[in-house]
C-alpha cells in the first residue's frame, strides 16, 4: 500500500493547476514577513508557517490566523528567492482547512468565501448585500454602525445594486460547475 | 480600429459604474473599440480560489472562452479579474490535463478553450498597445500642475506574468505625464490595500489603507489614480473610518484613471461618472472640470 501523504504534500498537491511549489525549498531567510503588508496582524509569520507546513506540524498551522489574513498581494510571492509561491500556499491551506472544516470558529474569512460561492451558484455574478450578512454581524457596534453609515452613502450616490444580477444561460452554467463538483440541486 | 473583448466584471455592473463609463468613454476617443462579453459570470475574485482550484478555474475560463468564441482578445479593468483570467489562460496553454479536464465541464454551456487568445488589464491596453504618444496627440484639455498618485496596487504587477518590472514599474506614471499632469513619487504605489480583508479582518485592512493614504498625502498628491475598483473603493469609501479609527484627517479624492484619462481627453465629467465619489474632488479638480466638451 502507498504511504499515506504528509501534510507539506498535501499542501503541495492542493497547487495543483499552478504545478505546485517547491515548499521544501524554503531557506528560511524572511523575505516574505520582511514583505508583507499584514504580517503584524497575524499570529505566525509567513516565514514561520512555511517552516511549520514543511515539519508537518498540521494542527499548528490550522490553528493560526496567518492564511486568513493574507490579502494575497503576491509581494512574498514575488520576491521569494527560492521561487516558492507563498501566496499561492496561502491558497492552498484555506483549501485544505475548507474541505476539512478544521478553521477556528471566530474567523470571517471561510464563511464570506462559502456564501460568495453559493451566490456565484445560484446566479452567476456577485451581489454585495446577500454577502454583508455573512461579516457584518460578526462586527461590534461601532463598525456594525460605520458599516451601515458608509453602505447609506453609496447607495445614496447609485453605488449599491438593487436587484441581485443573473446571467442568461443560468442551467448551462450550473451544469458546468456539477461536472467539476458534483453537488445537489438548489431550489 | 482595435477591438477587445471587454470584462466588466461584477464591481463595474454598479459599485464602480463610473469606472465602466470612463472606460468605454476614453477608449471611444483613442479608437479602441470594447465589445463587452455576452453572458460573462463573475471570476470569483479571490474567494472560489479558496474552495477549489480546479473549479476557479473553470469559472474563469468560461469567460475566456466566450472571447475566444468572438474571436477577440480579452481585456478586464479589475485588477483581480485580470490576475484570474491570465493565469488560467496560461494553465489551459501549459497543461493539456487541466485543459481536458475544463473542456469537459465548458462543454455543457458549449464552450471550448485552447488557452491562444492574449490577456489584458485595461490599463496595459492604454499604456502599451495605444501608448502615451498617441494618447498626447488627443489630449486637448492638459491636466497641468495636478500631482497624482499613481496607484497599481497588487495584482496588475503580481505575480509576475511576462518578466515585467514588479518593484518599480513606471507605466502609470508614463500615462500620467500623457495626460499632462505630474505623477508624484509615491513610495507604496504597489503596496497592498488590504482587498477583502476589509471584510474578514477590518483592523488589519484600515492598517494599510491608513499606511497608503499617509504615504500618499506626505508625496504631496492631490488626486490617487487607481486601475482597481476595490482599490478605489477601500481608499476611497473608508477615508472616514481610518479618521475615527487613528485620528487622521485624510480628505483625499481617488480617481480611476480613466476619468482623469477622460478630463484630459476633453470629456464631459458627467459622461465619465465623476460626481458619484464620496469624497469631493471640487477642490483639486475644478479648473478641470468643462462642460463644453466631446
């Protein structure tokens, strides 16, 4: 029987379409948490997570903010003297913490991202105020407050959509995504 | 006349309608044509990447592929559009693994893609395939003294897609000096505005948009040009909060760089969605805005 896969290949593998990333390469060196513009609003660096994926400390990386708090703005990606896509290893664990439902429970991030899908599924397109539901609540009072206050300012200047958008061939559409993801029908 | 094949994406439908009037205005008076995408679905932005690789990318190559099918190049305004419709070009050209596998799935809307056609970002249309040269020769109502911001953002330059200049690119500011304005040394002109994060984690995104609005006003800019419609949304809508938040006082106007294209061009300011921001532009623009214009 094969062995099973570490977690730092698994990780890889979720690269897939981007022909994966040679993680294991990593020299420790910092670049990208010298680079990133988030980085002090994470629990673990991205040097630090990269070193954590490749010691195949899963539960560890799970359990940190610092894939949710990427922006993805490639400027680790880029610089990378190894040529690792970190951003794009960024991708792959919120994948893999998707699939495996194994994110902490305060986080906004994979609820916004679940919803976005299910909107794009049913529609086609984006619809901002089906989506404010999934973050807003989440929110205290002030932001709660602000949030609402700057939605009333564009709306009042036609920034806000009306009616949620669709597009015309909606069962093509849906028959597309079925042969990616097999999924139930929605009423 | 040069024709593309035309990306709005979901932002430009309404949110940044001003940015989709402008377009079409400006590349009307430099002889390109815009013929929009029929039928075209959202890209996913950043978030379907989270769930499924190979599902985002399906998604995006359905838009390509109707490109594809009208026989034009693909261009989007939107930075993460843009970023989303290259790469899975490139995948589908690379990969014939990924490309069955894609095919498979466009075949229920009757689509196929060989990955041939080329990807733009609206602003590379203006900056290469017009160019500044020609774009001076039409402009009739020059942008003097005005000291813009020349924002890229993230996602135009990153990741690198054809050995472009990723730390210091000076397109943007090639089409600001067209447009006959200054464009000012802004040392984070491709520093992140936080994206979504403004959504799914607020203290870290008024963090950087804080940090670039202060770069911005400490280079002396009067006006920020953006080519994104989240970058100007995050700069733009959520000046007032970053001010409660750190005590600032940050009134900047942030433009997208087709409507002060579109002033430059002589166009009338109602026609390029000006007057819908939520922070005046009145105070630097005035002497700019005419309405005997084409």
């Amino acid at each position: 029987m094969a062995d099973k896969p570490t977690f730092s290949q698994e990780i890889s593998n979720l690269m897939y379409a981007a022909h994966g990333s040679p993680l294991n390469e990593c020299i420790q060196c910092g670049t990208c948490s010298g680079s990133c513009p988030a980085v002090e609003f994470m629990d673990q660096t991205p040097r630090r997570l990269i070193g954590m994926i490749n010691a195949d400390l899963k539960e560890d990386v799970i359990d940190t903010n610092t894939y949710w708090v990427c922006a993805s703005c490639y400027q680790c990606t880029v610089r990378c003297p190894s040529r690792i896509d970190i951003a794009g290893a960024m991708y792959a664990v919120k994948r893999y913490s998707m699939w495996n439902k194994t994110y902490a429970d305060d986080l906004v991030g994979p609820v916004f991202s679940e919803t976005f899908m299910k909107t794009i599924a049913r529609s086609g397109r984006s619809y901002e105020p089906i989506l404010a539901p999934t973050y807003i609540f989440g929110f205290g009072a002030k932001e709660f407050f602000q949030e609402v206050q700057g939605a009333t300012k564009m709306m009042l200047k036609g920034r806000i959509p009306v009616l949620p958008p669709r597009i015309k061939r909606l069962k093509n559409f849906q028959n597309m995504i079925k042969r990616i993801i097999p999924m139930g029908d929605e009423e | 006349m040069k024709k593309y094949a035309y990306f709005p994406g979901c932002s430009l439908e309404k949110m940044a309608l001003s940015y989709h009037k402008s377009s079409l205005e400006t590349t009307r008076v430099l002889g390109v044509e815009l013929e929009e995408l029929e039928d075209w679905n959202c890209c996913g932005a950043t978030t379907y990447f989270h769930l499924d690789e190979i599902l985002a990318n399906t998604l995006v190559a359905r838009n390509l592929a109707i490109a594809e099918k009208q026989g034009l190049d693909f261009v989007a305004p939107c930075s993460a559009c843009y970023k989303n419709a290259y790469f899975t070009n490139t995948y589908m050209k690379e990969d014939a693994d990924l490309a069955e596998h894609i095919n498979y799935a466009l075949e229920a809307d009757d689509l196929q893609l060989s990955g041939d056609l080329n990807v733009h970002h609206l602003i590379d249309v203006f900056a290469n395939e017009v160019g500044p040269e020609e774009i001076k020769k039409k402009v009739t109502n020059p942008l003097k003294e005005l000291r813009i911001a020349p924002y890229y953002g993230c996602q135009i330059v990153r990741p690198r897609k054809n050995g472009e200049n990723v730390e210091d690119p000076q397109f943007f500011e090639e089409l600001i000096r067209a447009m006959g304005a200054n464009p000012i040394d802004f040392a984070y002109k491709t520093r992140c505005c936080g994206g979504s994060l403004l959504l799914t984690n607020r203290p870290a995104a008024l963090d950087m948009i804080r940090h670039l609005l202060q770069n911005a006003q400490n280079s002396g800019a009067d006006v920020i040009a953006t080519a994104c419609p989240l970058c100007q949304v995050n700069l733009e809508a959520y000046q007032t909060q970053v001010n409660e938040e750190f005590g600032t006082d940050f009134s900047t106007p942030v433009l997208y760089f087709t409507q002060l294209m579109g002033l430059a061009l002589g166009i009338a300011p109602k026609k390029l969605g000006i007057g819908s921001e939520l922070v005046s532009t009145l105070p630097v623009l005035s002497q700019f805005l005419k309405k005997e214009a084409r």
